[in-house]
C-alpha cells in the first residue's frame, strides 16, 4: 500500500544571484548529532497535500479487493496509477470515524533526508504546515536557505515526524550513491497509534498540476534556486503500519438504564507472551530503480524499550474531558499499529463515565482491558501483514445488572463481539 504526496516548494530568494553551482556542496552538520533537527536559521515556504492507496480489508481478504483500484478524486494532477489522495483511501474520506482528524495523515510533519548523490553528511529537515495561512514550511537543520545551492538531491524520509524519537541513513553497503538507494534507520518509532508510512519515490514538477514523471524507486528531486524560483516537490509513500478500526456500541437493553460517555480509548499490541514495547527500531532497506516498482527491498522491525504493564499506558486512540454518548449504533475508531511478526494480539483500554438516564454521573473513570486475539475474530489470519486492515466490534453491557435503587455498584464490562 502506498501513499502519494505533493509539496509545492516556493523557494524565495535562495541564493545571492549569477549563476548556480554546477552541483551542491557538502551541508554543514552538528557533529554531536548530525541528523537532530535543531535551531533552525530560517525556512522555507511551501504547500502540501498527501494521498494514499486503500488497505486491504482483511475480512475480506479471500474476496476481490475491488475497493483497491477505485478511482482518485479528480483534479488537475492525479497520483501515478495505483495511488490515492489519502482521505480517499477511506469510506466517506474517512467521516466515518470519530477520530479521524487526528489520523489522518493530510496535515502532519514530514522528515526528510535530502541527500546529495555519494555525500556521507546530507541535510535532514521536516515539513511542518502551518495553519495559518494553510502554508508548509521546511526547515533544515542548522541550514540559512540561501546557502542551500541548486543541483540533484535524492529525497528520503518518513511521516509522520511525530510517531519516532528520530532517524538516520546511510548509503546502501553494495552501492556507491544516494542515487541508488539508502538504509534509512527510524529510531523509537511508536508500535502502536501511527499510519507511519516511508517515502518510496521523489520528483520536482513543473508547476503543482504537473509532475516530472513520479514513480517508485526513483528519489531524485532537481532543486533550482534564484529570485522568487518555485519548485514543486512530489513524493509516494508507502505504508509501515496495518491498520485498525475499532467499534463500539452499548447493549441495548442496558442503554434503557444507563448513559455511557467514553473519554479515552488507548491501543497496544502483544505477542503470545505478553506485551509488546511501546516503541521500536525499524530500518528500511530502499533500493533505486527506474521500472517503478517498489524499492522496498528488505524491512526489520527491533522491539526497543521496557514492555508497559496490562492495562496501563498504550497510545491514545481518542481522548476527550466531557466523553463521548455511545448507543446501540456503532461509532468507530480508526489506529494503526507496527505489524512485528510475532504480534498475535491488540489490546485496547477504554475510560468511561456511567449516567442513569437523568443524567446523573454514578460511576467515573471506570476502566476495562479487552486483548483480543486477532485470529479469533478474523477467518482469515496468516499473520500480521503492513497494509492491511483489521476489524473488532465491541460492546458495552453489564455482567449482571442491579436494580436502580443500586447505582453505584453498576458497573458494566466491555465485551467483544
């Protein structure tokens, strides 16, 4: 599964004038970390939108995925064949899950390696949008824009910044460039709670309708530099997570009782002996080409870290002060979680308040963990697989219910359907 992306680049005054260098010099770097993002001299404007193609349904997996080759939104530029704006990878653009907002990968950071052919010390930076104004910025590590010099960079990185504590990357061993191909290194990345997606092919374009001919495999990004230049940056992204949507009702009959208001719902993963670290180390083996075909090539994921206790801890699904009235209808969740091979299980903590139905608060902050073995609810399971989409449906019921007069020892359950 892959996601495409374009960044419109609007480079102003990023060189001092004459003519541009034949090819970019070595960027400076910090020698205690050379690829932390820190202080940053000055950015970069630009705009942004991303897209992606849909995960595979894995209920559905023995069925025809048709759903995968359904046509992207129009515009004046459409993704390369196979990719998707990425509201589009989801039904309704994703309006159907309460929290979508927050997955949603249109607007979050971008890091990105912009290495230069077989230079070992390449500039790292992110792509942040900014609100106001609805622009995007890029900021380079310790860089001044206008000492940034014209020529071909090869484009590597991960989104969304925020899910790992950093990265590096390095010139693969066999290979003598960055234009063949990179071992990039995702350090501390979240197992559980991000779409993390790796970049799996880079382009400049003409204006923001057209691009250069954007395939897989191919990183190479052409920066021009003078007085008000525009570049036009286009990148695919392919997919490091699967995905998983999370449902959950209230029994009907209990819903006649009570009025349940959700405030939290947190994700973790688990093998068969217990759970998994909250983060992990994954390298990323990209190799160029120029067939299109994806350039991932090999991919390992290394649990780092202490392991978290049942019940305590995981990454926010959903959080809200004032809770969310579930009914007997379903609302969904939409998460993501790092698809290490001997994960077997999710575990999902739910936070909720009990209301009688005149509105009165008789029990706070009750809490429930449900680990669900995904091969119990899904037919067809031949393990964890990056792109795909996993399903649960819950509901809230109680074991037993006591009588009105009672309130405070009613306390229902989560269950799995």
């Amino acid at each position: 599964m892959a996601i495409a992306m374009v960044a419109v680049m609007l480079l102003v005054a990023c060189s001092s004038g004459g003519d541009a260098p034949e090819g970019p010099p070595t960027p400076p770097t910090d020698p205690t970390n050379p690829t932390e993002p820190t202080t940053q001299a000055s950015e970069l404007t630009m705009g942004l939108s991303a897209s992606a193609t849909p995960f595979v349904d894995a209920a559905k997996a023995a069925e025809n995925q048709g759903g995968a080759h359904q046509q992207a939104m129009r515009r004046s530029w459409a993704p390369p064949s196979g990719y998707f704006l990425y509201g589009d990878i989801y039904d309704e653009k994703g309006n159907l899950y309460v929290n979508y907002a927050n997955s949603d990968l249109t607007n979050k950071s971008i890091s990105a390696f912009f290495t230069i052919n077989n230079e070992e010390n390449p500039y790292y930076g992110q792509l942040r949008y900014m609100s106001s104004g609805n622009k995007w910025r890029l900021s380079i590590n310790k860089v001044d824009p206008s000492t940034i010099a014209a020529g071909d960079y090869y484009v590597y990185g991960f989104i969304p910044s925020a899910a790992a504590d950093g990265a590096t990357i390095a010139i693969l061993p066999e290979k003598s460039s960055y234009s063949q191909g990179a071992k990039l290194t995702i350090k501390g990345l979240r197992t559980a709670g991000y779409d993390a997606c790796v970049i799996i092919g880079a382009k400049e374009g003409p204006d923001e309708d057209h691009d250069n001919g954007l395939t897989a495999g191919d990183f190479k990004f052409n920066l021009k530099t003078g007085e008000s230049v525009k570049n036009y940056l286009y990148l695919l992204f392919d997919h490091l997570c699967s995905a998983l949507t999370i449902g959950i009702k209230v029994d009907g009959d209990y819903n006649t009782l009570r009025t349940i208001k959700l405030k939290q719902l947190t994700l973790q993963t688990a093998t068969e002996s217990g759970l998994m670290t909250e983060k992990a180390d994954v390298v990323v083996t990209l190799n160029g080409n120029n067939t299109g075909t994806n350039p991932i090539t090999t991919l390992t994921y290394t649990p780092t870290g202490a392991v978290p206790e049942v019940g305590k801890g995981g990454t926010p699904v959903y959080q809200s002060d004032d809770g969310l009235t579930l009914e007997t209808t379903s609302k969904s969740f939409l998460s993501h979680f790092l698809p290490i091979t001997d994960v077997t299980k999710v575990v999902i903590n739910s936070t909720y308040d009990v209301y009688d139905k005149k509105n009165n608060l008789v029990r706070k902050d009750c809490k429930a963990t449900n680990t669900i073995r995904l091969s119990d609810i899904i037919a067809y399971f031949p393990g964890v697989q990056r792109g795909w989409k996993y399903a649960i449906n819950m509901t809230v019921k109680p074991t037993y219910l006591y009588v009105l007069s009672d309130p405070d020892l009613n306390n229902p359950t989560v269950v799995v359907e």
